[in-house]
C-alpha cells in the first residue's frame, strides 16, 4: 500500500470519527451530520462549552 493511501485512510477514519463525535454533541443521526459535513452546512460545528 502506498503512503498516500493509507494517509487517505487514516484521515477518513478520523474525519468520520469526530463527525460521530459531533452527531453525539448535537443530538443528530450521524448519516445527517455527514451529509451536512459533505455540502459544508454549518451544523457540523461543536457546540462550545
């Protein structure tokens, strides 16, 4: 597997991580906070404490 590749996958992985994070901060199902995420929606920001 090339570098590039698996830098790729581990940024995905870490991406989809914290959109779970923010789905669980926010109340909303993951599968919105990442279509949010995907069209630049401003509901994927954490909430601040």
């Amino acid at each position: 597997m090339s570098h590039n590749l698996e830098h790729q996958k581990v940024h995905t992985r870490m991406v989809k991580e914290v959109l779970k994070a923010v789905a669980r901060a926010n109340n909303h199902p993951y599968q919105s906070v990442f279509a949010d995420f995907i069209t630049g929606h401003p509901s994927c920001t954490v909430p601040s404490f």
